[in-house]
C-alpha cells in the first residue's frame, strides 16, 4: 500500500500515513494517520451557495467567476463534468488542494487550471457538495464510489442534431438528450445492449436531457 509522508500544523515532523483508497480523477485520495495528537479540521461549507463574484482563497485569493460551468474540452466519458471557475492563479501541480471561502470553509477541491505549463488567471475546481456525496459511501463500504458508464457522450442539442444525424443516420431525431458516440467493451453500458449511435432521452423511467442528468443518477 503507497505511503506518504502528512505534514500537520500541530506536529514539528511529518507523520507517514497510507493511502486506504484514491479516485485519480478527481484528486481525491482517503488517508490514514496516527497524529500523535488531536488534530484540527477544516470546516465544510456548501457549494450551492456560492454565487458568481463570491470572494474566495487558494494559495492567494480571487473571486468565483462561474458556478455551474462545464469544460467542453474534457472528455465526456467521465463521471463529472460540472465545476466552479475562478480567477485564483493557480500553478500546475496545486490540484487537490482545497478553495475556501471568505469564512475558511472549504467549497471547492482545485483539480484543473488553463494555460497547463505555466501560471493562470483562470482556475476550476470541483464543488465540495459533489465530492461529499462521493466520500460519503467510505464509511460504509471503505472504498471510494467509482460510478462509470463505459461510454463516451456527448450533449444532443438543436445546433448539432442535424450533424450527429448526418453521420448517424440510425440515431433517432432527437433535439435533447445524450448522444452515445463510442461504448467501451464489457462496461456496464455495453452489457445493457447500448451501442454506438443511441440517443438516451430517458433513464429509469424519467426525461434526462443533457449529459449532467444522468450522471445525476451515479451518486
């Protein structure tokens, strides 16, 4: 099992500790520690509330700039896509680490920055509400949550529809839902019999419209 070396406020030496379980994608790993005293923790807030221009601190200080934004560029095959923007410059590296707002409470884990290589104005980071719905399930199952499809997707809208039908020309007329572009071999969207070229406008008995609808139903 990786072990690492955690450096506390309350101790003058680093405490090794060993990492129970981790989720790479997202930057967050479960650690296990024996401090040699009792340690002070960070507050939780809640990302709901955050509002664009909200005040808020990693590694410096800078303003939310968006709450729900979504980066296109990422690939759609993940789990999460929806994050918070803001203007806090943030090097290459920092990811994982918490975004605070002006109380000290954490909102935020710092997982993408733009412009990788070198410093930026522009930073994002995942809303703390998403990952305690991920973290949460640690305490009964000891293993982190992992919910994945095994395809890759992509938004249906009124701009492409017409595009996705041209090279899809099975594929259903559809002006919302999810558009299935590839599904990986043996995944959980393969064994359901989805293939490639599906439109899903529907997921266990209710409307889905965009890709953020359904991974609602991972977690």
């Amino acid at each position: 099992m990786l072990q690492v070396v955690v450096h506390l406020q309350e101790a003058k030496k680093g405490v090794v500790g060993r990492v129970v379980d981790a989720y790479m994608d997202l930057d967050i790993a479960i650690i296990k520690i024996d401090p040699p005293s009792s340690l002070s923790t960070a507050k939780v807030g809640s990302s709901s509330k955050l509002r664009p221009r909200d005040p808020v601190i990693a590694m410096g200080s800078g303003i939310i700039s968006c709450v729900h934004g979504t980066i296109n560029d990422l690939d759609e095959g993940g789990m999460h896509k929806e994050y918070i923007q803001t203007n806090c410059a943030i090097n290459p590296g920092h990811s994982g680490g918490p975004l605070c707002n002006v109380d000290g409470e954490v909102v935020g884990v710092r997982v993408e920055t733009v412009n990788v290589g070198k410093p930026s104005g522009v930073s994002f980071a995942i809303p703390v509400d998403f990952i305690s719905k991920i973290i949460k399930p640690f305490q009964n199952c000891r293993t982190l949550v992992r919910p994945d499809f095994g395809w890759v997707v992509r938004n249906v809208t009124k701009e492409n529809c017409k595009a996705l039908k041209k090279y899809y020309p099975t594929s259903p007329k559809a002006e919302e839902g999810v558009f299935v572009e590839k599904v990986i071999v043996g995944s959980p969207a393969d064994r359901a019999g989805i293939e490639a070229g599906y439109v899903v406008v529907d997921f266990n008995g209710q409307q889905v419209r965009n890709i953020k609808e359904v991974k609602a139903f991972l977690i």
